[in-house]
C-alpha cells in the first residue's frame, strides 16, 4: 500500500511497526476492503460519536497485534453515507468483517478489547 492509498505506519508500545487503519471512502472501499486479500475490519464511526472513540484504541490494537491476519480500516459515516447505507449501519460504532468480497461478521457498540477478540476469534486465529 502506498501513502496515496491513506495508510501510516505507527509504532506500537514494543516499538515495532505497525500499520495504523486505513482511512476508506466511497471512492477506495472496493478495492481496500472488498478486494482485499485478508479479511477487513473496517469501522463505521463518526466524529462526534462518544462510544466511537471509546472504540477506536480497541480496533486499533487489535489491528497491531493482529495485522498479519487481519487489516483494520476505517469509514466516516457523515461524509460516506451512501456506504453506510448500503451496510445498513443504523447505529455506530458498527464494526463489519469482510472477507472475500462479503460481510462475515458483524459487531455493534462498545466492547472491551479481550469481548471483541473473542467474537473476532475465527479471523484470528
């Protein structure tokens, strides 16, 4: 992935580098997300949005500890709302799987950083 494509590398608390989430779009969600090798959590968050912010350290960690299986990426529900649409995102944060072009998991809310493992466990593992 390249700069144009809005992924910054970060270093995590072991110092090693990581790949932060990408930032996705109406324009780039096919080929970040839906065409993407590994399976996506992507985010649907908004900026205004108390829980989304309590959730994004959690999927950011997630995305360090688990970048080799797993890509972690990001969508602004106020500014892609025809991609939120068209996931039915009713309530944010809304975290979806996709995996092979499809949704394979769907979680909705807060949750501790060991719950969402847990539920994330197949993409995990």
């Amino acid at each position: 992935m390249t700069e144009s494509s809005h992924t910054n590398a970060w270093r995590n608390v072991s110092g090693m580098a990581t790949i932060a989430p990408i930032t996705v779009d109406e324009g780039s969600f096919e080929t970040q997300v839906l065409n993407a090798e590994k399976p996506v959590l992507v985010d649907f968050w908004a900026p205004w949005c108390g829980p989304c912010r309590l959730v994004s350290p959690v999927v950011e960690s997630l995305g360090a500890k688990h970048g080799e299986k797993i890509a972690v990426a990001k969508v602004n529900t106020d500014e892609n709302q025809q991609l939120a649409m068209r996931y039915s995102i009713f309530s944010i944060p809304t975290l979806i799987v996709f995996h092979n072009g499809r949704e394979a998991a769907r979680l909705v809310g807060y949750m501790p950083e060991q719950v969402m493992e847990e539920r994330l466990r197949a993409f995990l593992a």
